[in-house]
C-alpha cells in the first residue's frame, strides 16, 4: 500500500473561488509505478477511498506603522502542516522564526524605510492557497495596493536536521518581469552568506513554496529554505556536513516531524540570515531603483 502526502493544486491558472475539477483522477506513488513496470503483464484493481471536504481557511498579517507605502515588502511564511505530521520544521520552523524577527524589531525599536507587512499564509500545503489568494484579490479589488509592494520574502523550513542552505536564485525566477528584482534579492541573501564564509547553494523557484504567487505575477521575490526530501549528496556532505544518501528532512511531510526534528544550528543560521535580509531591504533608501538595477 502507499500514502500520497500532501496533495496540491499545482496548476498556475486555479486560484480559490474557481471551479473544482469534474474529471475523477487518481494517481500512485513513483516507487509503486517502478514496482508494477517489473510485472509484465500486470492487472491492477484499485480501491480508492477518498472524500472531498471545503473548508475556511485564514491568512494572518502584521504591519509596521513607519515606513513607505509605495515601496511595501510583503514577508511571509505559511502557517499550516501537512495533515499526516505536525509540521515543526515544515513549517513552525519558518513561522516561528518570522515571528520573533517581528518581536525583536519591537523590542529593538527598528523604524524601517520601506513598510514591512508580515504574512503567516494558510493553506500552503493544498496549493499554496493562501498566497494566491493575497496576490489575485489585490490585483481584482485593490490594484493600487498591489503597486505598491516592491517585493516578497519567504521563509519555508528552516531547521532541516540533514540541512544544506538554500538560497532562491533569482536568475531563475518564473517571470521574466521578476527577475530583475529577484536577483537583487538573491545578492542580500549572498551578502549574510559570503561576509561569514558560509557555505550555500543556490536553488530554483519553482512551484513549491509561497513566493511562488508573487513571482509569478511580476513581484521580486526571493527566500531561504534548508531543504525538503531529497537526497544529500556525497559532494554535498563534503562542503555542508551531514549524512549523505539521507533525506535533507527525514521527517519531510510525516508524523515524526516533531521538535525532535529540528536542527538549531539550522534554525540560528538561516533566521539570522533571514533577519539580516529583510532589515538591509527595509531601511534601503529607493528600493525600487535598487531591485532594478540588477
């Protein structure tokens, strides 16, 4: 038998509020699609037992009173789990750190440049349906609201327990009007990393976290993340540590990811780089013109 964990809506083109599918799809696991292709000729009885449940769902949001309006940065982290597992580093790990940024700017009494709205989105793991919701109903009901962000941050498990850093690379963003921008984000980022000869990689943006709306849409975007499921590589392991051949996250969408499966070197790490990056772009002077001139 197999557990398909964390099924999303993937396609770009669905947002909430769209009709649901009408066709009946069902789909199993790569490792049972391997395991049937040896049998030959094979005859497959599935039973399906599913149902389909529509719910409320929430984003929460906070937002500095000083600060430019026209130059907002939107800087989040979903707030939801996956049903099959409580989600301390997937994603308490990424929202919890977002929240004590926001206490310790509090406490410090940073007055940034640049408005900062923090964003803890729901529903990430069914289709990242918070985000898109945020992004299409600004553009359909607040389209001089939607101007007015410059930008969008992400921070998605950062305390993997086999963790390597991973730095969005911006010269790979989904729209070829955020890539600019995105570049220019991915350099903050690179700028926490070199200046303590910490070892990153650079990864893709594809459809797999919050940020994803955003850049799609034309938004500079960018984020941290230490790594899901795959497998550490041995060169990998030579340059980050760790265990190689060994999932980044062991726990990646199971039960088992509990606070046993948090690595706090991870957690100081990649925060630190978190709050470095979000308080550069907020107190830089003309943000737009610095997106841009990547």
């Amino acid at each position: 038998s197999t557990s398909l964990l964390g099924s999303r809506v993937r396609g770009p083109g669905w947002f909430p509020g769209d009709p649901l599918l009408t066709i009946p799809a069902i789909s199993v696991s790569y490792s049972v699609g391997v395991s049937l292709g040896t049998l030959q000729p094979v005859a497959v009885s599935l039973y399906v037992n599913n149902s389909i449940s529509i719910v409320e769902t929430f984003n929460v949001f906070c937002e500095t009173r000083p600060g430019r309006d026209d130059a907002k940065m939107v800087v989040g982290a979903h707030l939801d789990s996956v049903a099959e597992g409580p989600g301390l580093n997937d994603n308490g790990s990424g929202s919890a750190s977002l929240l004590e940024i926001v206490l310790q700017w509090y406490k410090l009494g940073i007055s940034p440049v640049n408005k900062v709205r923090f964003a803890w989105w729901g529903s990430e793991e069914n289709g990242l349906l918070g985000s898109r919701h945020y992004v299409r109903d600004l553009q359909l009901n607040s389209p001089q609201e939607w101007a007015n962000l410059a930008l969008n941050l992400n921070f998605d498990m950062l305390a993997s327990p086999n963790y390597q850093p991973q730095v969005h690379n911006g010269t790979a963003a989904p729209s070829a009007a955020s890539v600019n921008g995105s570049q220019a984000i991915t350099r903050v980022f690179l700028e926490f990393y070199n200046s303590r000869s910490l070892p990153y990689v650079l990864v893709d943006m594809s459809g797999g976290s919050d940020y994803y709306p955003f850049a799609l849409a034309g938004l500079p975007a960018g984020g941290l993340g230490a790594g899901a499921g795959a497998l550490k590589t041995e060169a990998a392991r030579s340059e980050f540590g760790g265990l190689a051949r060994a999932a980044l996250d062991p726990c990646y969408h199971q039960p088992c990811d509990t606070i046993d499966n948090i690595s706090y070197k991870a957690l100081a790490e990649l925060s630190g780089a978190a709050a470095y990056a979000i308080e550069r772009l907020a107190t830089i002077h003309e943000l737009r013109t610095f997106l841009q001139a990547a």
